[in-house]
C-alpha cells in the first residue's frame, strides 16, 4: 500500500519508510502546505491538519509534528521548532545553553495518519541532552546537538539506531501496533 508522506522535511520520509517498509507500505513523498495552528499541543496541529487534508480530497496519508522542548530555555524552541530551526539554528539554542548546567531536553513527535476513513494519532517521547556542540553528519535539524544518553549525538548513529530510540521510533511503534489492531497493516 502507498502512504502520501505530507511534508517538506525529506528526512521525516527516510524515517517512515525505514520503520514501515517491512509492513509492505512504500512512502510517497508530497511536498504539500497545511496549516498549523499555533497552540501549544502537537496534537491539535496533528489533528487539525488532517482534517484540512481529508477536506482537501487527499487520502491514505500521515503528517507529523515535532518540536525539542528544551528544560533550562522554559519548553523553547518547542512548538516553535521549525521556526527556531530556519531563524536562530543550532549555534543559537548551543549559544542560548552557553553556561548552562541542566541539560535536559525532550524530542517529542505526534504522527497523524489517515487511511480510508480511518484515523490515527499517537504521539512519542525521547528524553536527552542538549551537547556542547554540533557533533555528526547524519539525520537533520536539531540531531547534531541533541544527544539520547549523554554520548553520541543523533547525528552520529545511523538512521536505523536513531529509529530504536527516537521521539518518531516511539510513536512509529505505536502506530504500526495501532494499525495491527485495526487489521490495516
Ligand atoms: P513539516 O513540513 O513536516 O512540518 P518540518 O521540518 O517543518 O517539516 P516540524 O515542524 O515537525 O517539521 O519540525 C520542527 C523542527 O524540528 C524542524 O526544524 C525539524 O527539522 C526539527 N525536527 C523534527 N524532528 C526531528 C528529528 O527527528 N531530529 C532532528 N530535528 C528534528
């Protein structure tokens, strides 16, 4: 079965198709807009912007929203993660912990998904640590300066070892047990 992959984010899709490709779903990439609306829950973006896709004709497809809520910057970038991302990007949240002794941090992703007039939302946290500095080539965004377990930082582990621990493998997990039990997959 095709799954529409709404996104501009291309490293979202990689993730998808490396924790779904053996349930027989092949990601298709659509670089499409919807809106998300500010509020402070990733679940209502998720939610609402299904909505605005299934009224929209689309079909058969999953959007997500992910933020890095950071513990000593009071939740920041958090919902605003994408924006923090394009605006002041990884130097400036390493400049804004300079200092900074609670390095605490929560990568959480909400995965919405819509197949036939089904729906799904599940949601998946990954505590961690903030580095001291950019480390690694791989993945995307905030992965060279967010570290799991105080070692290696995102960007420095595989695709496939990021998927066992991250925010996105939790909640893959629960949508692949969700869509199990719905007999979809
Ligand atoms: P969409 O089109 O899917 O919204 P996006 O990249 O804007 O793509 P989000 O709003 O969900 O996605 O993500 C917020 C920011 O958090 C964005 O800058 C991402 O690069 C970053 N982010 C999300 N998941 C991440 C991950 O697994 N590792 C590193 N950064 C991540």
């Amino acid at each position: 079965m095709k799954l529409n992959v709404v996104t501009h984010n291309p490293g979202k899709v990689k993730e998808y198709q490396s924790a779904l490709g053996e349930y027989g779903l092949e990601m298709v990439h659509v670089n499409r807009e919807y809106d998300e609306v500010q509020t402070p829950y990733l679940e209502e973006v998720v939610d609402k912007g299904i909505k605005q896709l299934s009224k929209e004709g689309l079909t058969d497809f999953m959007i997500d929203d992910s933020g890095l809520f950071v513990n000593a910057l009071k939740g920041f970038p958090g919902v605003y993660s994408a924006y923090g991302q394009k605006t002041i990007g990884n130097k400036g949240i390493l400049k804004l912990m300079g200092g900074v002794e609670d390095r605490s941090a929560v990568f959480k992703c909400c995965i919405g998904c819509r197949i036939g007039d089904q729906t799904v939302i599940v949601t998946g946290n990954c505590p961690g640590y903030i580095t001291y500095e950019e480390r690694g080539t791989e993945g995307f965004g905030y992965d060279p300066i967010f570290t799991p377990n105080g070692s290696l930082s995102f960007a420095e582990i595989p695709l496939e070892e990021k998927n066992v621990i991250s925010h996105r493998g939790v909640a893959l997990r629960l949508l692949i047990d969700e869509l199990k039990n719905r007999n979809i997959i």
